[in-house]
C-alpha cells in the first residue's frame, strides 16, 4: 500500500521568518536573543533543518514548544521525502 504525503509545507525558515516578523526582530537580534552565532539564524531561514537545539531555543523566546518546531521540520520532511 503507497502513501502519498500530500501536506503542504515549508521549511520551519519559513515559520520562523513570520515570527520574526511578528515580532519585530531581524536576524542578528534573534541570534543575540536564542545566544547563537547568526550564521545559524541565516541558514534556517534559508532552508536548513531545525534541530532540537534550535527547537528549544526558539520555544523559549517566542513562547512555543520544542514539538512545534520539530513538528513543522518533521512535516517538511515528510512532503519532500521521495521514496
């Protein structure tokens, strides 16, 4: 039996641009805030996977939880993977 993954997503770069734009924030202000350097920032807003590094950090400032990040990354996932 074949599955088709039809859920349209996109990267959580996406997600989180919306917040950051909710909230006011640029880049370099959300790298100093989640204490990362912003090269991680750039690269998740540019399609990079969200760990659970991340997925803490983010929950933490925006007031979200953990799941939420990994489950829109795990989501993404599931709609590009090719079998």
């Amino acid at each position: 039996m074949k599955h088709d993954f039809k859920v349209a997503t996109e990267p959580v770069g996406a997600h989180l641009a919306d917040f950051m734009n909710e909230f006011g924030i640029k880049a370099p202000t959300l790298a100093k805030k989640i204490g990362v350097q912003r090269h991680r920032v750039t690269r998740l807003l540019d399609g990079a996977r969200c760990d659970a590094d991340m997925a803490l950090r983010l929950a933490r400032l925006f007031g979200t939880t953990p799941e939420y990040w990994l489950n829109l990354q795990k989501l993404h996932d599931l709609s590009t993977a090719h079998v």
